[in-house]
C-alpha cells in the first residue's frame, strides 16, 4: 500500500473523458493486480436521486470504473449497494447507474442477504454483516461521492463502505453506538474488516453545506481523485476542500490506528496539482463533538448542549411517505402532527444520529441547535 493520492482535473460527466481520467488514476496509483479476478465496487446511493443533484455517485463515473477494470483483466467486476431505503436495483435504475454498469460490462449486485465477517482487530466489534457479495470480491473498491455530512461533518470513501451493510442494519448501528467517538471507531473497524484494495472520489461536482449528505447543494470541485490507501485519500480529499481532517472523527480515529497512515504529512499526491483541485468556497460542517472536545471543563459541557442539533419536521413540506419513521433507530418519530405529517414524538430520546435528515426526499427535517 503506498500513500500517494492520484488526482486529475475533470470539470464534466461527459464518459469519454471521465473514463481517460479514471484510467490515468490506475495508472498514477495502481491498484492490486485484477487480472483474473473478481473486483466488488461500491458506490454511494443514499437514496435514488438524480445526478445533477450530487447525492450519489455520479454513474458516468461508475461505468467508467467498470470499464477500466475490464481492461485491467477483472474476470468480473461486480457493483452493488444497499440504499437505506428503496430496492437496490431499483434505486440503481433510477439514478442510471444499473444501464451504466451493464454497458461497460459489470453485474448489478442487489445487496439483500448478509454473511458475517469476522473483524478480530476492531476496536468495539469484532464481527460485521456484510452483504453476501463481498466474499464473492478478491479486491473491493470504494467507489465515493465528496460530501458534507451533518453527523461525521465530512463523508468520503471510508464512510462509503457503511453500505456494504444492508439496509435498515445501518441504523441499527446508529443506536448501538450512540457517542459519536464510539460511531466513528465503529466506522474504521468496518473498514479494517472491508480491506479495501482502492479508492475512488467523484469530486468533479461534490455536495456542501448543512443539508449534507442528502439534500445540501451541489459544488462544482472539478477533479477526481484515488488511491490504494483510503484514508489518505479521505485525508487529502477533505484538506482540499477546507476541512481540517483532525476534526472529522472518523479520519482521526482511523489515523491514531497507525494501518494506513502514521501521519498525514507522509501523503503525498501526483497527477494534477493540489492547487488546481483545492476549493475555497466549499461549506464545510464543523463537527461539534471535535469543537466542543478542544474546550475545558464546564465550558465544554455547555458546549456540547448548545451545540448539539435536534431534528426539526416542516409539516407542509412533509409527503408523509414514512421513511424517517422507518429509519429511525430511536423509533421517537412518528406520524402523527399536524395532517397526519412527521414528528418528534419525544425529542429526549434522540440520538442525533441525523439518519432521518439524510433520508427525508422532501427537505422537511431541517437540524437546529435550539
Ligand atoms: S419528514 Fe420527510 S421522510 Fe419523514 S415522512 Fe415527511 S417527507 Fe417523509
Ligand atoms: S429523530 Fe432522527 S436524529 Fe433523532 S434518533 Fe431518530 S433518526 Fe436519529
């Protein structure tokens, strides 16, 4: 594994020149070899949503990288999610990454039965349900969309990985590990269990701003970026666009496990420049557990209460189609306000663990600190 990021400017999802600059990523940074072999890429559908709306993986990019493994020699190259909520290949033929995968040759993997894999390092579990695919896989590949989040404050190719769970088992985790600390441990012993052997980060336009990862705005970035090393992809990916990777807790948790990386100043990048990619103008989510843990005290117990956010449910933007009561791990949400629409049915209860806020289609649940 080495610790360079490849980068290559790429400002449209036009296939062609996506698929030119996806092969130029393999070759800066190669990946394991595939020759032979069956290769599991995992992209990011949330929810089925449309492209230019920079909420999964655009799927120009995914048949991209179906294509460039084919010609690396991959046997098969099989791509598969389980979204939160919807039907996998459903969900898959709405966004257009199922016509993306079968034209470039891969398989569609509808991710419904789990298998365990045992995770004998991980530091609070020591097994995962993943989907039954991933035996299948000799080499998987995250296959990320750059985006804000409002519960790790960035997400990338490691947070990516949580799909290989399926559905509705995600939340469930959200109520296992309650503490953020504890969430984000969960998160990088997930990938320690995942190995995975590359990376990939749609970055050409990412998502910003507070509704991230579900419904914050698109930003134009205009580069994609991969390594065989995720989290100095991560690391790099969330530098260019003005985190400090120290306070995305996920990364830092992953960090201090000294496997991929014993600092960060050991990454380095080729390809592209770092100045061409880097954004100025990308709104970042400053994650209050990281802020509040730099204070003292009594100063950090006041903080923690004032900056903790709590969903809050719009009743006229509500469509009542159920899937934040569905989600909710806390099971505190229900239909019963005003026309029948959503809400906190006991707001103490709430784990902020933002699962209905990625999941609402309507922009009903917005997150307020009072
Ligand atoms: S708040 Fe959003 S997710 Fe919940 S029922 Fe209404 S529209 Fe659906
Ligand atoms: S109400 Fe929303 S943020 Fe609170 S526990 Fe339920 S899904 Fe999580």
């Amino acid at each position: 594994m080495t610790k360079t990021v490849a980068l290559q400017k790429c400002d449209e999802y036009d296939f062609e020149k996506v698929l030119t600059c996806v092969k130029k990523l393999l070759e800066l940074v190669p990946p394991p070899d595939v020759r032979g072999k069956t290769v599991l890429l995992k992209p990011n559908i949330l929810y089925p949503k449309a492209p230019e709306l920079a909420v999964c993986t655009h799927p120009v990019v995914v048949g991209a990288a179906v294509r460039a493994f084919k010609e690396l020699g991959a046997a098969r190259v099989i791509a598969g999610e389980s979204p939160a909520i919807a039907g996998s290949a459903t969900a898959a033929k709405a966004t257009g990454m199922y016509e993306q995968v079968i034209n470039n040759g891969g398989e569609w993997a509808d991710f419904k039965e789990h298998v365990s894999v045992p995770c004998p390092d991980g530091k609070v579990v020591k097994n995962l349900d993943f989907a039954r695919q991933f035996l299948e896989a000799d080499i998987v590949v995250s296959l990320s969309k750059l985006k804000s989040h409002q519960l790790m404050a960035y997400t990338g190719a490691m947070k990516n990985l949580f799909g290989l769970m399926i559905g509705l088992e995600k939340a469930g985790c959200h109520y296992r590990f309650s503490k953020k600390e504890d969430f984000a441990a969960f998160l990088t012993d997930l990938v320690v269990a995942a190995k995975p052997g590359y990376a990939i980060m749609d970055a050409i336009v990412g998502m910003d701003g507070p509704g991230g990862p579900g419904s914050g705005d698109p930003i134009q970035l205009g580069f994609l970026a991969a390594s065989d090393n995720i989290l100095a992809l991560d690391w790099k990916c969330a530098e260019l666009v003005g985190y400090n990777p120290h306070n995305v807790l996920n990364l830092e948790d992953a960090l201090r496990r000294g496997i991929w990386l014993n600092s960060p100043a050991e990454i380095t990048t080729s390809g592209a420049a770092e100045e061409a990619c880097r954004s100025t103008s990308f709104r970042i989510v400053r994650d209050s557990k990281a802020l509040s843990n730099q204070m003292p005290g009594v100063i950090n117990f006041l903080a923690k209460k004032l900056l903790m956010k709590t969903p809050h449910f719009n009743a006229r933007k509500c469509k009542k189609c159920r899937r934040c009561e569905q989600i909710c791990p806390a099971h505190i949400i229900k239909m019963n306000g005003t026309d029948s629409t959503a809400r906190l049915a006991d707001k103490s209860k709430c784990l902020h663990c933002f699962c209905c806020h990625e999941i609402c289609p309507a922009d009903a649940i917005v997150l307020k600190r009072f």
